[in-house]
C-alpha cells in the first residue's frame, strides 16, 4: 500500500475495514463501508464530507459510542499496536477519556449545566490518573490556562452557563486533553461557533495536539478548517473513503470524480467563475446506496463497470483513490485552475447603478425590550433592557443586483431582513421600495400590490415548507393569496412552470416534503418565493443548511434567475465566500451597525474597516499559503450591553480613547463607506 | 421516493392515502400486537355499547322486565326460584350484570366522548389564542389553566357538579346529571389541552413556514387554520385518547361516590358501587364484571394513546 | 434571592385571592345564603337580621374584602347541613386526613423515584418491562377499584387487615393520631396504598421518561467520552439533571394527594375532610365546600413555594442570572 495509508512510523491508530450498520424496519443499513486508514504520533487527519457520508459515525465507533441500534458490524482497529474493537465494555471505558478523547461540536450542550466545570475536569482527571483532589485540581488550573481561559483558578468553580461559546468549547478541549489522551477524536468542533471564534478554538486545538504530540481525527464539512489545520484528508462519500492523501495534494490536485466536483464547488473569497461546478443530484440515502461504485450515478464519467463492481482503494501518486478511471489512467489528477484575480463576474451586474434604487433602507433602527417582569425589576433595581438589535443602518439596492449583507451572530442582520419584509415593525427608519414608503403605518392597508413584488427565502429549508402540505400546495399558496380569481386549471399550469422554473419535475408537486432532499426543498422554497413573481428577493442564508455540492446547485439556480427573470437579491449570510461569489455590494455588520459597505471587489481586495479585516482574516482558507496565525482577539459582546463610542473598539488592535468615546459616522473613502476614525492607518 | 419516479402523477388524495400507508404510525401498528389487541377490545366494549338494545338479554332500565326473585343469581347457574339463567348473574334487584355492563358502558362511553370533545374544543381554541396572540391574552388564560390545573381534574368535577346542583331546583336533578357529569369532566379537562396547544402554536409560529405565509400576507385566521392546526392535531389526539380513558375512570369515580348517574340509570361506576356491599357476603360477580369492563376499557384505551405518543413523537422513533 | 422569593410569595397570595374569589362566589351566588341558613320557615324579619349579620346589603367587593378577613382569621362560617362551624368540623377531620396523605406522600415518593431510575436505567431489562406493563395498568384502574381489591384480599379473604375507619386514636391536644395505637397503624396501611399507587406510577413514569430524555443529552454522551463510569452518569450526572424538572411536577401531584384523598376516604369510610366534603357536594353544603377548596389550595401554594425555593437550590443557572446576563 501506498504513502496514503501507512505513515512512516508506527502509527497510532489503525483502522482496518470498519463497518457500521444500523438495522431498521426498511432492512439493514450500511452507514460506514469497509473504511480503512491509518493515523501517525502527532498527526492530524482531516474526515471530510458531505451530510449522509458516514464521518460523524466512523468517529463514533472508534470510541465506541454509537447510537443504538448501531453497532460496529466488522473491521479491526487498533491503537498503539494493541486491538481495542475486541476489548470488554468495562476495559473499553478506561480508554475513553484516557488514550482517546473526543470533543462535540455543540459546546453550550456538551457541559453539565448543574456541575461546575472544576467539577467535571477534576472528575475526569481523577478517573484516569492517580491524582489527589489537590493535584488534580491544579492540574485543572493549569489545563484552562493552556486552553486560554483568563483567570482560571477563579473560573474553576464557575458553572457553564456563565461562559460564551468560544470559551466553553476551550474547557471541552481542555477536558478532551485532561489525561494526556493519545488520540482526540474532533467531531465538527468549531461548526457552531463564529467565524472569529472558530479560528481561535483551532489555533488553541492545533497548538496544544502539536506540544503534546497528540493525533487528531477532525471530521468536518469545512474543506477550509481541513486545508488550514490537517496534515493529511481522507474524503468520505456514503460510508466510504473515496479519496485519502496528504491535504495539500487532494486540495490542489484531487483525482476522484467527487472529490474533483466538491472541490470546485466551494466558492473561494479570491474570486471565481461565473458558475461553480455543480454535482447533478445529492448524496444516496442510505436505504439506495448504488451498486458498484457509490458516486457512479453522479459521475459524469462513470463506465459500465462503475455500475457493476465495488472499486477498493488503490494507490494514486501519494494518495489512495476508490476509483477505477483514475487506477487505469483515464482521469489525470486535476489541478484546480489557478483563481484568475481579474474582474469578478458579479461585478459587472446588468446596468449597473444606472437608475434609482429599487429598495432603499434608511436610517433603519430596531429596539426589542428584553426586560426582566417588572416585579423583578423593582425588587433588583433593575433597569428596564433594551436590545439595540439593528442601529441606524443605511443602504441601497440598484435594481438588478445583490447586495449582500455579511456578520456574525448578533449583528443583527435577519432582523434587517425580517424588517423589509414586514415580518418586524422597525422602531425607527424608512424601507423605500421603488420610491414607496413600505414601513410606515399608512402603507399597511395598501400593501397587497407592493408585498406582491418582495418576498423572502429563509434558511431552513427544513423548517420553512410545512411538513404537512403537499409541494404543488405550497408553491400555490402566494399564487392563491394574490390571485383569488385564478382557475384551477390556471393554478396547475402555473405551479407546473414555476417547479419547472426551479428544475423540478411537475410530478414532484404531489409529494410531500420530508419526501425531498435538503436541496430539492430549498428548490420548492424558491419556487414559492418566484410565485408571486416578485421583483426583489431578501435571501436569509439560503445555503447555510445545505451542503457544498448542493449549495452550488442553488446558487448558480438563483443567478440563473436573476438573470432570467431580472431579480434584486438582499443576501443574508455569514459565509464571506458565498456572499463573495454572489454579490455587487456588500454591508459589514457589527452589533447592528453597518461598519463598512463597499463593491465586493473593493471590500475583499482593500479591506478598510477592522473588523471586516479580521473576518478576512479569520475565514479559513483553501489557498494553502502558509498565513500567520490570525490576529483574532475576544468575542462578540452581549448586543444588551453593548461597549460605548465605536462597538468594535474592545477588539480592536487600532482603538485609542476617541474610539471609546465617540460613535464613528460612515463615510466615503474611495468606493467604500466606513465608519471608523482610523481607517486610513491600517494599510491593506 | 424511488418506487414511482417512472409512472404518472398521482392525484393528491391518492398522495396522501399513499403517504398514510407508508407511514411510521401505521407500520409500528401493525408491529404492535398488544396495540392490535387493544384496538381490538375497544372495538368490541365500543360495539357492544352502540348495539345494547338489540343484543342484551334484557333492558335493565324496563323494571316490567325485572323480577326481584332473579336477584342475586349466580353466573351461568339456574336460579333457585326462578330456574332462569344468566351468563354473568344477576344484581340485588334481579338486573343481568351482563345486559346492566352493555348499558352502563354506553354512559361511560358517552360521558367519556362528551366530555373529551368538550374540553378539547375549548382548550385548542383557548390554547392556539393564547400562543399566537402572546401577551395579555396569553397571561390571562395560561393563568386560569395554571390555578385550574393545580386542582386534581375530580374535584374540580366535584366543585362544579355541587355548584350546578345548587343553582338546578331538586326535581330538576335527575334529568341534569347526565349533562351536569359531562360539562363537569369536560370543563376539568380543558387546561391539558391549552396548555399543550399553545406551546405547540408558540414553536410552529416561529418557523419558518409560518413567516413564510405572514409575508405573502396571509391573515392570522387562515394561517392558524391551515398551517398551525394541522401541527396541533398530533399532540391533541394523544391527550385525547388519554384524556378518554381518564373521563371513564372519572364517570365512575363520580358514580361511585354517588354523585353521578342516579342509580336507576346505571353506568359501570354504580354498579361497582353495587357490588361493592356484596363483597363481604360472597356475591362477587356483581362487582366483578364490571370492573373488569372497566379496566379492559381505561387500558385498552390507555395503551393506544401511550402508544400514539410514542409514535407520533419523532424524536423516539 | 430575595426578589426571588418576594415574587414567589405575592404570586401564592394571588392565587390564594384568585381561589377565594371563586370560593365566595359559591357562597355568595349558588342558591340563596338567607334560605340556605335559615330554612324555609323563617320571618321576614329573621330574614332581614341574618342578611345584616352575614353584610348582604354591603356593595359586593367590601362582602369580598370581608369574606377574605374572615377567612384569614379562621372564621369559614357555619355548615348549612350540619349546623357546626366549619373550623371546628375541620379541626376534628384534618388530622386524620394529613397523616393518610403524608404516609402516601412518602410512600409514592420512595417507590416512584426509585422505580422510576430503575427502569429508565434498565430500560429493556425484563424487571423494568413488567414495571412498566404494572404501571399501565396501574394508570388505567381507578383508585376506587384498587381500594375494593385491596379490601377483599387482605381485609375479606386473608382477614390481616381492618377494612374501614382509623381504629383506635390517641389524642395529642387537639391532633388525634392513629400512629400510636396497633389497630391504628393498621388501618392505615390500605388507606395508604391506595391513595400513594396512583400518585406513585405517575412520578415513576415521569421521573423515568425525564432520566429517559437527560440520557440521550449531548453532555451525558460526552461524559461517557471522558470515562465517567456508568455508575456515576446514572446516578451523579443524570439523576440530578433529572430531578430539576422532576421536582415542579412531583410537588404539584403530592399537593393533589389531599383531593383525591376523596375517594380513599370514601372506599375506606375513613374520618377525614374528604368524606366530609363528599358530604358536602351531595347536599350543597356551601360553606364546607368553598372551606374545602381554599384548604385544597392553601396546601398547593405551600407545596409549591417549598418546591421553588428546591429549584433554586438544585439549579445554578436560577443563582447566578446576573453574572450570565453581564458576561
């Protein structure tokens, strides 16, 4: 075997034919298939793939801790050279925790909320190591300062409610690390968390493995966290490996037909093609794994013997790929066309900026009051709570372009959308659309013919179509509500035309949406919005709960309508490079407050404010350029307490005292507005 | 979804029978014998029940048809002056146990039915106000659920039936205590269901679907009705079904304190009352048959919808 | 802290309010007052006194203020049926009825908190499928029936144990006590079980399906990926986070425990305020009904002032709100 698989010393983790199988009433269930590899002292191995590959299960067995009915069904693994599938429950537990840790990916769930975290690292400590309450407990001190938790003697015996996100998942990392464990097994360990504070946990995760020379295994959906973080990556595609080499190759080079779509399916932050490459279909439920080569039904260049036989895993230059087109030659390792940097196609919209703006928000301000009863409030002396969610945003939306509108969690951004929409009354400010005031109280009564022409896609396509209406019924619904004389013949035809608009089948209309896949929803989810043939379309993370192959699907779908039907798009995302590949302009949110709006290209090339320079600088990145470690710093602040003059200015590397004092106005600095005192200091 | 990609659109009806036979609830059905049985048994007490006055050996509310000296009869043995016979013996006053259960369980069933309808009209309705309306409305109604449900539903039943009584005249009473047993079950029971129906209301309109309807401008009505309701029937059938088999165990709570029925138009809880006297004295099939009608009823009930909520809970499955 | 309980404290004085309103609605509005105390035959003029004496003529919220003054102080009125005052009637009746419902009250609470670990812990062993199958059936019998069942195997068959009343009783001032005499003691053990069975396989189904739900928590798989053993998850880190919610709902079932004594009572012909008030309903017996539900309800809000203030102990994240609201 091949480089891929074995690694030049002993490896610390052997992986041979793992299988797991899940019985169900609709027969027995494969969800990981033959998946063998091999993981060095010290080394990080990236588990990548899609929702439904199987990676979250394979970490699972190896600690043993699947869900029941699962059960690992064949297939050996060893650590340090010593069989431990076979070992007892009881022997198997002192593993757990002692030679291999595992750390989760939510950290407000993954922590005791009625035990301190003293307790629990204490507990944990004393279970593996032969510590007095005394020794373990320093030993705990010292575990949460290496982690970077301040103050952490005095942190000790704070619950975990009492720590924001970023900090928790340090203490998960520093409980994973407690005993010296041989093996951390990283289960989307940062997914949950902003993109600032995803960086700092990797760099804690990455320094600490490195020191202590522990293997990881970091099963994630992000190529980017992948290419900045493992040495080597194995690509899973339902229940198997398709694709393991070291990280740099399979990025820049990869050989297996789906690896090669996955790979240019991501959009990148350094520009791109019009299109991104797109995978026809989705992953295979585990009930209808193909035969013979699993991918082979997506595969634009699948044989006849893709559909008969099962390819094993055979040696490729240093990687092992499961696929018999590459073994025999007849796909040549594919290196990724170089990002050409010249002009960004969404840059040249249609007409652009030429007329008055088709959506104009001004001056837009959203206050929720969050207080306390008022009884508490008496009693405590407490203050009445505001929540300052969207605070004095400004902007413009030229009719046939996407503005995009980027920020982390409380930056107010969806209540943003939800205000165009109507869904929240604004505290204060106007929404112009096409030269009407749709905020205000007079346009309530009138707003049917307005309404009309703007509409929403939300984020959940799981959420967003009601589980119990067929498809044909959902995407009929605006057309009922806004053309009550319609036939219903004439509603049929138009249902026909607008799942065909979004490339379903008219047929599909009489299923029922758990009946689809996430990415066909979000299809029928467009469909309904295109039913009341809007002109300006506010997209709440459209793609965030899709996956990449099937998030390029849906974003090439929505540009191939905006330029079929003319539409304007309001994109609400928190993916810097989606909102990259999408837009013209962009708006930098910060604790509701527009920092920066500026011309994609403009914003990405000369970042000018300092916030938006750290989430550049933040978003991990497929370009393996070797980057200093980002210079990210804290988290967000609780938006109810938000610090006074510039928000950003506890962050903020360039703050002085005027910045704490007084709030920055926007203004124009080339093709950008900023509100920042010091834009012009920091050079790009 | 891979069985019929190849063959022609189906109708939506058939859509939707097709999705109902592929559904988990069914199959679990089908995998459940206890369920089957009890679906099973409750069809038969239910049967027995509609068809009392065609198949019960005698009408237990005609005294013409009543001989005293019948009183008392052993099961399947002749009686000692009579010689007559019955399947499962006779009461003190000479009544069939058997035609007396047939009849008695079409008062248990009725109230039961009554009042389940009762209480659950009134709770989804107050339920799905409070959650989409929120706030004052909200307070109001969740605090009268919250102090009514802090009373065991019995003497809640208790309390109304007193206070009924007292405003009805005496001759009045008879004829009342069908409709007072029910309006007093029925009004115990309504907290369960608002209460229920209004966390549901709370989470469904904050999906997306919901906003989805409110920006195409959907009026609330439509939008509870056509988006909220549906999602709201799942957890009320089950504290229906549940709610059912406690509304029988509170009839012949009542009857048996002797606050229900009168005792000469008995249900299941006055007979028992019955029989409990003759316990001590040996006659025990008159307290026995029906309580046995009893239990197979409340659990056979009880065993489906604790069954139902487990099916009808994704999250178990 | 003390806000905590301040808010707690006025929301039970409402509820107190919210109940003797309702209490002297009955009284004031079900029939009338006069006719109910005076009977039919009295004079025109014993009418008008009574109606003086009872505050009739006063607007109906200063009768209101005076009914809850009067009942604050321990004045219920007098039973129509009876002709007693209605403390004294209660004062006699109480004990008998407290110590049935503190003996099930423990009884319920031992067995349905250890059974209810047992078979969530042991979720497909054999034991806990047949607990489970009990616990159905042990839902669908009506107390009444389980009473009678009782009766007949251990008072009428085995002849072990009484079947009615309290036996003997001591008198310890005005508490009269079973629990010093045999005969007492065991004629409280039927009582006892009856009234605790049904209360017990509700809080073993409910602590069960709670333990059930904190198991599948991500924080318990995470634990087992620490090493944490088996033992300590069970009984450490699940059955206190199973507890939090345990304990709202439990207090409120033991506080039902005294209502449906009612039908234990009933069964056992056991001297307590529930036969009085069945008594009661039957005859519309006002005063000794709306007294009965202002004690049903004075139990409960105690009850549920004492389970808060548990709440509060148990659960971090009620203490330190302020320290999480500034982070």
């Amino acid at each position: 075997m091949s480089a891929a698989l074995k690694v030049p010393s002993a490896p610390q983790l052997r992986v041979r034919d793992l299988r797991v199988e899940f019985p169900t009433r609709r027969g027995l269930l494969t969800a990981v298939d033959g998946v063998s590899f091999d993981v060095a002292p010290g080394e990080v191995l990236g588990l990548v793939g899609e929702s439904g590959a199987g990676k979250s299960l394979t970490g699972a067995a190896l600690i043993r801790l699947l869900e029941p009915p699962g059960r690992i069904a064949g297939g050996e693994i060893e650590l340090g050279g010593q069989r431990i599938d076979t070992l007892p429950a009881e022997e198997f537990r002192h593993l757990r925790g002692g030679r291999i840790a595992m750390v989760f990916q939510d950290p407000l769930t993954s922590l005791n909320p009625l035990f301190t975290i003293g307790d629990q690292i204490v507990e944990t400590i004393r279970i593996h190591l032969d510590l007095s309450p005394e020794n373990a407990r320093k030993r705990a001190v010292a575990l949460l300062e290496e982690v970077g938790i301040p103050a952490p003697a005095e942190r000790l015996d704070a619950y975990p409610h009492e720590f924001s996100g970023g900090m928790r998942q340090r203490v998960v990392i520093a409980l994973a690390l407690a005993a010296d464990p041989a093996i951390v097994i990283a289960d989307e360990p940062t997914t949950a968390l902003d993109v600032s504070v995803q960086a700092q946990v990797i760099a804690v995760l990455k320094r600490l493995c490195r020191e202590r020379g522990t293997s990881v295994i970091l099963i994630t959906h992000d190529m980017g966290v992948i290419a900045e973080t493992a040495d080597r990556v194995a690509v899973m595609y339902a229940g198997r490996i398709v694709e393991i080499g070291p990280v740099r190759e399979v990025i820049e080079a990869p050989q297996h037909p789906y690896t090669r779509g996955l790979m240019g399916a991501i959009p990148s932050l350094e520009g791109s093609a019009t299109r991104l490459e797109q995978i026809p279909g989705a992953m295979p439920r585990l009930d209808s794994i193909p035969a013979g080569c699993a991918f082979n039904p997506r595969c634009a260049f699948a044989t006849e013997r893709c559909v008969r036989e099962r390819p094993a895993p055979m040696p490729s230059g240093n990687a092992l790929v499961s696929c018999f087109l590459v073994a025999d030659g007849t796909l040549k390792p594919h290196a990724k066309a170089k990002a050409d940097s010249g002009v960004h196609a969404a840059d040249v919209g249609p007409a652009a900026g030429a007329s008055a703006p088709l959506v104009a928000v001004e001056n837009l301000t959203k206050v929720f009051n969050v207080s306390r009863p008022w009884l508490y409030r008496v009693l405590q002396g407490e203050k009445q709570r505001f929540l300052t969610a969207v605070d004095g945003v400004s902007f413009a939306i030229p009719r046939g372009h996407t503005f995009a509108l980027v920020g982390e969690s409380g930056s107010g951004k969806s209540t943003v959308a939800k205000t165009i929409v109507g869904l929240v009354r604004p505290t204060a400010g106007r929404i112009m659309f096409d030269g009407t005031d749709i905020s205000s109280d007079e346009a309530k009564g009138a707003d049917a013919a307005i309404r009309q022409r703007l509409t929403m896609i939300f984020q959940d396509p799981y959420a967003s179509l009601n589980p119990r209406m067929m498809a044909a019924a959902i995407v009929a619904e605006p057309l009922r509500a806004f053309q009550p004389d319609l036939s219903r013949a004439e509603v049929d035809d138009a249902v026909a035309e607008l799942l065909g608009h979004v490339r379903l089948s008219p047929k599909d209309g009489v299923k029922f949406p758990h009946e689809f896949s996430g990415g066909q929803r979000q299809r029928i989810a467009i469909a309904r919005a295109l039913a009341s043939k809007p002109e300006f379309i506010v997209c709440d993370e459209p793609t965030s709960a899709l996956d990449v192959s099937v998030q390029a699907q849906i974003l090439n779908l929505m540009r191939d309508l905006q330029d079929e039907l003319g539409l304007t798009y309001l994109l609400i995302s928190h993916n810097l490079a989606v909102v990259r590949h999408m837009a013209n302009e962009i708006g930098v949110l910060y604790l509701g407050r527009l920092v920066e709006v500026a011309p994609a290209h403009e914003l990405f090339s000369a970042p000018r404010h300092p916030y938006t320079r750290m989430l550049l600088a933040a978003v991990p990145s497929m370009d393996m350029t070797d980057r200093a470690a980002p210079a990210v710093q804290g988290e967000i602040p609780n938006p109810i307490n938000p610090p006074s003059g510039c928000t950003f200015h506890p962050r903020c590397p360039l703050a002085d005292d005027r910045c704490k004092r007084e709030r920055p106005p926007a203004r124009q600095l080339g093709a950008s507005q900023v509100a920042c005192f010091k834009a012009e200091d920091a050079v790009p | 979804m891979t069985d019929d990609t190849a063959s022609a659109p189906l109708s939506p009806l058939r859509a939707r029978l097709r999705s109902w036979a592929h559904s988990d609830v069914l199959y679990s059905f089908r995998r459940s014998p206890t369920i089957v049985v009890s679906a099973l048994v409750l069809a038969v007490i239910l049967m027995g029940a509609l068809l009392a006055p065609l198949v019960s050996p005698q009408n237990p509310f005609d005294p013409a048809s009543l001989n005293l000296m019948d009183g008392k009869t052993p099961p399947m043995t002749p009686n000692q002056f009579t010689g007559e016979s019955f399947l499962l013996g006779t009461d003190d006053q000479g009544r069939d146990v058997l035609s007396v259960i047939l009849y008695g369980s079409r008062i248990s069933l009725l109230v039961g039915f009554a009042s389940v309808l009762l209480s659950a009209v009134m709770g989804v309705l107050l339920g799905l106000i409070a959650g989409y309306r929120g706030g004052q409305i909200d307070n109001l109604i969740m605090r009268v659920a919250d102090v009514q449900l802090t009373f065991p539903s019995i003497l809640v039943a208790l309390m109304i039936f007193g206070v009924v009584k007292g405003f009805l005249p005496p001759q009045a009473h008879e004829n009342a205590a069908l409709p007072v047993l029910i309006f007093s079950i029925g009004l115990s029971a309504w907290p369960q269901y608002a209460r229920t129906v209004r966390g549901v209301t709370m989470v469904e309109r904050n999906k997306e679907y919901v906003q989805a309807a409110r920006v195409i401008g959907l009026r609330p009505m439509i939008i509870m009705t056509r988006h909220v309701l549906p999602n709201v029937l799942g957890p009320v059938l089950v504290i229906a079904t549940l709610g059912l088999a406690l509304a029988i165990i509170s009839e012949a709570t009542l009857s048996f304190l002797g606050v229900g029925v009168p005792p000469t138009n008995p249900s299941l809880g006055t007979l028992i009352r019955i029989g409990q006297e003759y316990i001590a004295s040996g006659e025990w099939w008159i307290l026995f048959f029906p309580a046995l009608t009893l239990l197979a009823l409340s659990l056979s009930v009880n065993l489906i919808g604790d069954w139902l909520r487990d099916a009808l809970n994704p999250k178990l499955r | 802290m003390l806000a905590f309980i301040v808010q707690r404290l006025l929301q039970a004085v409402l509820v107190m309010l919210g109940v003797a309103l309702v209490a002297f609605s009955m009284f004031r509005f079900v029939g009338d007052p006069v006719n109910n105390m005076m009977g039919q035959e009295a004079t025109i003029q014993e009418r008008r006194e009574a109606a003086e004496r009872l505050g009739l003529n006063k607007p109906v919220p200063v009768q209101f203020a005076l009914f809850v003054k009067d009942t604050a102080s321990g004045n219920f009125g007098v039973s129509y049926r009876q002709g007693r005052k209605v403390s004294t009637l209660l004062i006699e009746r109480l004990p008998a009825t407290l110590e049935l419902a503190a003996i099930s009250a423990i009884l319920a609470l031992a067995f349905g908190i250890g059974l209810g670990v047992y078979t969530a812990i042991n979720r497909f062993g054999l034991g806990a499928r047949l607990i489970m199958a009990g616990s159905l059936i042990g839902v669908s019998l009506p107390t009444f029936l389980i009473g009678i069942g009782l009766i007949y195997l251990f008072a009428v068959e085995l002849r072990w144990l009484p079947s009615f009343g309290r036996g003997q009783v001591v008198k310890i001032g005005w508490w009269s006590t079973g629990l010093l005499t045999e005969s007492g003691r065991k004629s409280l053990i039927l009582p006892a079980i009856t009234l605790g069975l049904f209360q017990m396989t509700l809080i073993m189904r409910l602590v069960r399906s709670e333990m059930l739900e904190v198991l599948r928590t991500d924080y318990i798989k995470f634990a087992r990926a620490r090493g944490v053993s088996d033992r300590m998850i069970n009984f450490s880190h699940a059955l206190k986070n199973t507890l939090v919610p345990v304990i709202t709902i439990t207090g409120l079932q033991l506080g039902s425990i005294i209502a449906f004594a009612i039908i234990t009572e009933t069964v056992f012909q056991w001297p307590g305020v529930g036969l009085l008030f069945i008594d009661a309903v039957q005859f519309v017996d006002i005063p000794v009904m709306s007294t009965y539900l202002l004690l049903v309800a004075l139990v409960f809000v105690t009850i549920n002032l004492a389970v808060d203030l548990l709440y509060y102990a148990v659960d971090p994240r009620l203490r330190v709100d302020r320290a999480a609201a500034a982070h």
